[in-house]
C-alpha cells in the first residue's frame, strides 16, 4: 500500500448516482454499494455550496475558523476563510490534482506539492488531505460488513473497509457505522498502516438540511492525544447551485467574497 501524504477543505460536492432508500432496499445492497451511497449523500450532487465553522480545542486553548466553500463534481473546490481577521481572505484551489492556497496579508499564491498533504489544515487535526478528498472511500478501498450496531438510538451496519494493495491513501483501514435507514456515517475510526487506531470521528446534531438528512456537527477526536479534537459544523449547505468550472480560477482566488 502507498501512504498518501496527503488532501485542503473544499466543501462537500460529489457526483450523487443513487436515491436514497429505506431498509428494504439497504438489504439489497452489497457493503459497497452501502458506503457509495453514504459518501454520495453527505457529499452532495453535481456541484454544492457550504457554510462552515471549525473549532481547534488543546489542553491550553481554543479557536474557531470559519469559512466557505464552493465546489463541482470531484475536481474542482474552492475554499475562502470569513474568519477570523488574521486569516480572513485567504483562499484554498483545487483544479483536478493540483492545489494552491493564497495569502492575501502577503499577497502570495502557493502551489502546495505532496509533501504538505499531510500537515493538518489551518492548524487543525484535519489533514489536507483529509479535506481535498483525492482518494475515493468508493474505488480506494474493499468493503464488508461485519455486524450492526445502536449508535445514539440508531441502527447502523459496521463496515469495514481495507485499503487496496496500490491504493494512494492514507488509512490502512476503516471502519463505518452506517445509519441503516438514512445511510449516514454516525461514527468512523481510522487507522494507520500499522493498525494503530489514529482518530474516531463522531456525526451527531442530525438535521434537514436543502432536502437534505445529514450530521451536522463532526468532531474528529485523536488517538492518545488527551484533550485535543476539532469539531466541524455546518452552518449552511446546497446542492446542485450553478457553478462553472471557470469560477475555480487563480484569479477568484483573489478577488472571492
């Protein structure tokens, strides 16, 4: 297995192939037809459009970023920081493999190599790679089911998926519990390619939203690292807005608001 070093946060756009369904059809799925259509519902359709905080807790402090996203289909994501006014302005670009961010306070465009794919995103346990989704949960990874499980009240398939021996991603395996009627991840654990387990991820605050049934809160809980998360809320979601490939430009990096 390759060990990505690598991904930046561009929202939560990504092409959705099927409807979402009920139990009688979940009995009919295969473990990876049950993780396509949960990446599928929480990644939005063809194009999508979100509003985001994400709040960085350590032992001695705590600070909230908030930002916007805009993105179309897998490759394409544009990311503005709103707040706060240190980093507000600053701007993250994603065209198909290539990546840059822009810093207005030093007005300086940056092509971010391989190399800071891993670092964690604006300071926080998220890794670029994490947020530029590269890797696909879908083609990535073997997926089975290996039980079910009450997460908060609810019913969910335990789904383990095992990186492809010539897969470019960063977690040796994972596992999933699935929502088994709204086909939402309530909790995941990933772990590194020696099987230590890296970080738990939990999805709570369940809301419509844009049509939508999703987690609205994310917290990302490191391993072995007391008192340190990142909890993600979205503020706002569409799917399907109108968006151009040209909007994802150098030049709207500059000028986005």
């Amino acid at each position: 297995m390759k060990r990505t070093t690598g991904k930046i946060i561009t929202g939560l756009a990504i092409v959705l192939l099927l409807p979402a369904g009920g139990p009688a059809m979940a009995q009919q799925l295969s473990a990876k037809e049950i993780i396509k259509k949960t990446d599928e519902k929480f990644n939005g359709e063809l194009s999508g459009y979100s509003v985001m905080s994400m709040t960085i807790v350590r032992p001695s402090w705590q600070r909230t970023i908030e930002f916007k996203s805009w993105a179309l289909e897998d490759d394409y994501a544009l990311t503005l920081i709103t707040a706060p006014a240190r980093e507000k302005g600053q701007t993250f670009l994603k065209r198909g493999t290539e990546m840059w961010s822009w810093n207005p306070a030093i007005n300086r465009l940056i092509k971010l190599p391989p190399s800071m794919m891993s670092q964690g995103w604006m300071g926080s346990d998220y890794t670029n790679d994490d947020i530029l989704r590269e890797s696909s949960v879908v083609e990535d990874y073997t997926h089975t089911i290996e039980g079910e499980e009450e997460i908060d009240g609810r019913m969910c398939y335990m789904i383990r998926l095992t990186a492809k021996d010539d897969a470019d991603v960063l977690w040796s395996h994972q596992m999933w519990w699935v929502d088994k009627n709204e086909y939402i991840t309530l909790k995941a654990e990933l772990y590194d390619e020696d099987g230590y387990l890296v970080r738990t991820e939990r999805g709570t605050d369940l809301k419509t939203m844009d049509g939508r049934f999703i987690p609205t809160t994310i917290e990302l809980i490191p391993a072995e690292e007391p008192g340190r998360k990142t909890i993600l809320k979205i503020i706002e979601v569409k799917f399907n807005v109108r968006i151009e490939e040209s909007f994802f430009s150098q030049q709207n990096m500059k000028t986005i608001r």
